[in-house]
C-alpha cells in the first residue's frame, strides 16, 4: 500500500521533513512514519496500513499531495 | 472552545501540557483548547532550526537565565519571552473544515487584526508565514499538526524587555529586523490590552466562542481522567 501525502488544503507542495521510521522498519496502522512541512507548518503522515516500510523517499524531497513517500508492505 | 488564561509561565510546563491536551483531542476526550500566555525567556529551535542560530552559547544563554528547547513545530529557532503574547490553539482542524495552509493564514489573519486594533497595518509576506510591518516582523508561526489536531501555535510582540531575537538568528534568517506592537502603535500597548484584543480577534476569524476557565480547573480535570 502507498503512504500517500493527504490533501492538506490548498497546499501545491510540501517539504518531506524527515522519516520517523527506517527503511525496512515494521509500521503499525495509525503510527507516526514521516513529518512534512509546509509554510511553517509540521504535519504528521501515520501509516494507513501495518506492514513493512519500503522505498523510502529521500528527506529534504519536494513532493506533492497525493504522490506516494513510500509503501507499506504485508510483513 | 475552551480559553485558558495560564498568565507568564515558563516553556517546559506548558509544552507538557500542550502535548497532554493534544493527545486527549485526538482521542476525542476534550472540546479544542486555546493556550494563552506569555513565556519566561526562552529560546527554541523548531524542526529546521540549527544550533547556529544561537549567536551565543548556550551557556551563556543559561546563565542570563534562558532556557533552549528544541521541539516538534515547524519553522527554525525563535525567542519568546515577557511582553509577548503567546497563542497555543489545540483544535481539531476538521471540525471547522479547515486545510493546513488555511490555517496558517487565519492565525495571521488574528494577528494582522489585533495589530488594526492598535492602529498598526500588519500584513502577510507570500512565502514567510508571520505579521509584518514594514518596519519588520511582529506576530511569529510555528504549528505542528498530528491526526489533524494542532498544537504550537503563534507568538505577537507586544512590548518585548529584553528582546532576545538579538540573541538568535530568528527564523533562519540573518539581520531580520524583529519589532514590538507598542513601538509601533501611536498610543502604545500592553499585554493585558493586546491578549483581549487578540482573542476577540480569535474568535471572530475563526468563528467559535471561547470560553474561559482557571488553569486550576484543567488540572484538577486533567487529574480526574488520570
């Protein structure tokens, strides 16, 4: 499953901050895995799923909402 | 929402109870709260901010009786201190249908009116979230959002003695010229004046009543749910 940005309004882009979990780490659904920010604002990706964190991408990425940061694979 | 007036408090309590009161928001067992108050003199480093914003060491900070936090918001290093008020909102964003950008906008939109109160024009910088005048920035934002509930929140110079932005490079930027309210209303500010004014000005923008209890109540509360 992808962890994907949310939409957090009328955001076009935000910074991916930095990852609370490894690559390869296990996540459980509703864990804090990731933070972005945006105009000064810290916003707090959870997981959508439990599983295996995977294709981490890199911190300090510009990404948009709705493009995924990774994936949660089954462990 | 729940207004609670906590007077000058140092940073460390309130971070405590900041994160205690956000953790119960997410879990649906409080209304939103809204923190108000100035600090005693602290720094703070937020997620951006680098040791090298201290333009003194941390030592020496300590010894004039300055505390350094790094914490979880957004933005770099900051000061706070006597005469500025300090807004702490924990509210759920998506109970008053809000994005995060918006957010970020009505916290200015508080500051820009509270300083329209006191005759001084405030105004938004595209791309640096804060209050401006012209003669540099006044009102500061460092938010964290988790599970859609904020905490952090906003800072408002009001008459700020000693102004420790001098000790800092504030918000990652070098020689940014930082200003108090009451250096730039023609009948000068206090505290006391500028949290009414703010407050009002809060629930206006933001459409909810506030209303207030003792800091005693929300700890004997807080004590009751254990």
């Amino acid at each position: 499953m992808d962890l994907i940005v949310p939409d957090l309004g009328e955001v076009e882009e935000v910074t991916l901050l930095r990852w609370l979990k490894g690559e390869g780490e296990e996540v459980e659904v509703g864990e804090a895995v990731a933070e972005v920010e945006a105009d000064k604002a810290v916003f707090v990706i959870e997981s959508p799923a439990a599983g295996i964190l995977r294709s981490r991408r890199p911190e300090g990425s510009r990404v948009r909402p709705g493009e995924a940061i990774a994936q949660v694979l089954p462990g | 929402m729940v207004l609670v007036r906590l007077g000058r408090a140092p940073y460390g309590p309130v971070l405590e109870l900041q994160r205690r009161l956000h953790s119960l928001r997410r879990e649906r067992k409080t209304p939103d709260f809204l923190l108000s108050l100035e600090h005693e003199p602290v720094i703070t480093l937020g997620r951006v901010g680098r040791n090298e914003d201290l333009l003194l060491s941390q030592d020496e900070l300590r010894r004039m009786g300055v505390e350094i936090y790094t914490v979880e918001r957004g933005g770099a290093a900051t000061y706070h201190g006597p005469g500025q008020l300090v807004l702490y909102p924990i509210l759920d964003l998506r109970g008053l249908g809000l994005g995060v950008r918006e957010y970020v906008r009505q916290l200015e939109e508080v500051m820009i009116r509270t300083g329209k109160a006191l005759a001084v024009e405030l105004f938004r910088r595209p791309g640096y979230p804060g209050a401006w005048h012209r003669k540099g920035k006044v009102g500061f934002i460092g938010v964290y959002v988790r599970g859609w509930v904020t905490f952090h929140g906003l800072a408002l110079n009001v008459d700020l003695r000693p102004n420790g932005f001098a000790w800092i490079v504030p918000c990652g930027a070098p020689g940014l010229p930082v200003v108090s309210l009451a250096e730039l209303s023609p009948d000068g500010c206090t505290l006391a004046e500028v949290e009414g004014l703010a407050h009002s000005a809060f629930s206006a923008v933001f459409g909810v009543e506030l209303v207030e209890i003792s800091p005693r109540e929300v700890w004997a509360w807080l004590n009751r749910i254990g």
